[in-house]
C-alpha cells in the first residue's frame, strides 16, 4: 500500500468529506469505517499498490539512535505478482456491523480539484512492527488488508552507524593497563621487602632495682627486654647512676627506629657481705676467737667491719679447744643493714698444731686464662718441732675492667674454678679483684712447687723461696 495515497493532496477522486479543515489520518491496520452507499454513486479507492512500490521511511525520531520497536518475526517469501485484490466495498473483509457505523458526513461533495482550506500537510505516524528483515514472516501484517510488501527496506540502514575506534585507542589501553600492573607489582614488592617483613622495633624497661656496689654495664639488655632490632645496636644511659650511695636514679635506653625510653632504679643493699674464711690449727687449751676464722670480709655497707657470731648458741670454743678434735663451727656473717651470709667454719685441735706462720710472696708470674694480672702467695704453718703442717696458697686477681671482671665471676658461679683451681673465693666488686684461698696438702708440696728436694720442715721452704728471690716473713 502507498503512504502516499493517504496524502489529501495526491488523492485524485471524490472524497466524501466536508470541508472542515485537516482531515484526520484513521490507523493503519484496523479496516477504516465504511458509510452506506449511496445508489449510483461509487466512492473511490486507491489503486492496489504494485510488488515495487516501497513505501517511505518514516522520518528519524528526534533521538539519533533510538530504533523503533518492530517484530521480530521473519516474513516468509511471497509471491511477486499478488493475485488482484477486490476493491468492491460489499468484498472488503471484517466489515464492520451496520449498528457500529457512524452517520454519514452530511455537506458539501469534494472533488479532486476541490481545494483544502488552511489544511497542513498530513504526516505520517511512525509505522509499529514494520518489517526490518529481508524475509517476509508466515503472517505479515497489513496496511488496511495489505500485505506488507516484500524486500521491504530495514529500518536500522537508515540508522547512521556508529565511527569505529580507533586501533591505535587500544593499544594505549593496553600499555596503561600494563603500566599500571607492573606499578602495583612493585609496590607490593617494595612493602614486602621493607615494610611487611620488618619487625616492629619494642623497648620494654625491665631493671628496677641495682644492688649497692655493683659496677654497672653498657649492655642495654641489662635493662630492657629488646625486639625488632639488635640490642647491640642500643645504647644506655647510665651516668646519673651512683652504685655506692643508695638512692633512686633515672636511665634511657635508646634503639634505632624507636624513640628513647626512660625509666627509674633503685641502688639497694640486698646481699650479705663477702668472706673468706679460713681454717683454725691450734694446740689444745689455745684461745680462739670467732672473727679468727675470717680471713677476709667486704661490702660496700661495712663501716666499722664485719659482724661475725655463732649462729648456734650451743657452741662455745672454750670448751671445744680442750680436747683434741676437728670441729665445725656454723658462723653468721652481716654488715651494717644486716644482710647476711651465712658459713661454716673448720677448727682443728692437734698437738702438732703449728705455732708459727711463715708468708712468702712468689716473684714468679702466674699464668691464668684470664684478663687479669694475678698475685700469688704461700703460708706455712710451723709446729713445734719446726715441721711443716699446714699449707694455704692465695691467688689474687686484679682486674682493669668491668667486663673481664664479670666475665672471670660468671665463669667461677657456673663452673666453681677458676683457671681449674677451687676454694674460698672472694669477689671484690668495688676493686675488680677476685681472691683465692686453697689448702695444700703438705704430702703434695714439692709437687706444687716443682722443687728438687722433699719441703718437709722450716728450713726447707725458707731455702727454697729464697733461691727464687721470694719475700718471705715470719710471724
């Protein structure tokens, strides 16, 4: 069917209508309403449309793009040459009932050559369901009982189609995508090897109190537990601290990578003074006082010395030195704020008991495992009938510093030795010295002095260390 038939303009027989202005344009698909017939009078009809004619596209929407709905229903083929349509009006199909009719339009006849009157040009409503395909569906739809023609054109030719990308677009994608990858890469890379697997740096102050006396040390893990970093990268400050007066004192402890922590000590007095006792050989009926079994007593406290008793009330040493016997005597050492040390003594009643002492000084150096310069000496105890009964060596070691000090102290608490000697041993913190007491089995002697003859008597030991230029006294 041609649209353009339904133009006013280009329709060329009577129409009954009544000049009234733009006449309305009825819908496509329904079957427009026919009046009754008038006797003698034929209405006229368009012409049959021919297997060519193409009817016009519908003008674009005001929205480029947007395509108008339309069925998605192929058309099968049709036949070219359509078999003549019946253009009677008593032939027309789905005629509407006679009760249904409207009235007819009473006025004036229009001719073809009739003018319209102030009458726009009529456009026409885009068409729903117009065929898009080059086939043609098993029920086309109808234009007023006309088949759709076929090869009808495809609405989205008329679409303008969309530019193309550019190749060169993509290819810029892809190296800012790639760009990006490798960056990310690299930054998880940096955080793992810098950040992810560094540990955090903790500084937690541990040291409160310091025992009186005590040197102190650089060792920063001596006063903070230490993680995240090495602790002999810290360093410690410790110069406001004085260990012999006792009192609270502040200290820091600084790493890298955290800012210095601070904290308090006290200087406190704990610990019971040191002593090296030694062992009493006397004669029977002797008398024997107990600090005579202190050789040696220090603490930092101590002012007017040691205060050593009996802890066992019990014991009295002027009865045990009545009669001959070995004895054990428990001793309780303290110093001025009654720390303690408690000990036990060794007392000897013999009649060979020596009644003198002979203290000789070794000029030969002593050679010791440790950093120390050490000084070593000899007492000889003398009986009655000039023998030699008792021996005790002393070696004393002096130290120049804190570490090689603590070092020899820390080796002698975990083994008991030093430089495979043990005995009565004294720590002098104060002085960095160290004091060894070791009885020496008087059968032993010549061995321990690598002599060439027995030293059995006074006269032997005193001949001895004065051919080794020993100092030698007699008390």
């Amino acid at each position: 069917m041609n649209i353009d038939n339904l133009n006013p303009e280009n329709n060329n027989g009577n129409v009954g209508m009544p000049n009234q202005g733009p006449a309305p344009i009825p819908p496509v698909n329904p079957v427009p309403p026919v009046g009754p017939a008038t006797p003698g009078v034929v209405s006229p009809v368009s012409p049959a449309p021919t297997p060519d004619a193409v009817p016009p596209v519908s003008p674009m929407p005001a929205n480029p793009g947007v395509v108008p709905s339309v069925s998605p229903t192929p058309v099968p083929p049709v036949s070219p040459n359509p078999e003549p349509i019946n253009l009677q009006p008593e032939g027309i199909a789905n005629e509407v009932p006679v009760a249904e009719r409207p009235e007819p339009l009473m006025g004036a006849t229009l001719t073809a050559n009739t003018p319209l009157v102030n009458q726009e040009p009529v456009k026409p409503e885009p068409l729903e369901n117009f065929n898009t395909n080059n086939t043609i569906s098993e029920n086309p739809p109808t234009f007023g009982g006309v088949p759709t023609p076929p090869n009808a054109p495809i609405l989205s030719d008329a679409i303008p189609a969309k530019p193309s990308k550019k190749k060169g677009g993509k290819k810029s994608l892809i190296i800012i995508l790639v760009f990006i990858l490798v960056l990310g890469v690299g930054a998880g890379l940096y955080y793992f090897l810098n950040i992810a697997n560094t540990s955090k740096v903790v500084v937690n102050p541990i040291l409160t109190d310091w025992e009186l006396g005590t040197p102190l040390t650089d060792n920063a893990s001596d006063y903070a537990n230490i993680s995240g970093v090495d602790p002999s990268t810290c360093k410690v400050d410790n110069s406001a601290i004085n260990v012999y007066i006792m009192n609270t004192y502040a200290y820091s402890v600084s790493c890298p990578g955290v800012d210095e922590v601070k904290a308090t000590l006290r200087v406190r007095d704990t610990k019971g003074p040191n002593v090296v006792l030694k062992d009493m050989v006397v004669k029977p009926n002797t008398t024997v006082l107990v600090d005579d079994f202190v050789s040696d007593c220090s603490d930092v406290s101590l002012t007017n010395g040691c205060d050593v008793t009996i802890s066992d009330s019990s014991i009295d040493l002027d009865e045990l030195v009545k009669e001959a016997g070995d004895y054990e005597i428990p001793l309780s050492i303290k110093d001025d704020f009654n720390n303690e040390t408690l000990m036990t003594a060794k007392l000897t009643v013999d009649e060979n008991a020596p009644s003198l002492f002979l203290q000789c000084e070794v000029s030969k150096e002593f050679e010791t495992e440790t950093m120390a310069a050490v000084q070593q000496s000899y007492e000889y105890g003398i009986n009655d009938q000039n023998e030699v009964s008792t021996v005790k060596k002393t070696l004393i070691y002096q130290f120049e510093s804190v570490e090689a000090f603590t070092s020899a102290k820390d080796k002698y608490d975990s083994e008991g030795k030093l430089d495979g000697l043990s005995g009565n041993v004294l720590f002098d913190e104060e002085n960095l010295r160290i004091k060894l007491e070791i009885n020496v089995d008087v059968a032993n002697l010549k061995t321990e002095l690598n002599a060439s003859n027995d030293l059995k008597t006074y006269e032997d030991v005193a001949i001895y260390h004065e051919t080794a230029n020993d100092f030698c006294s007699l008390s």
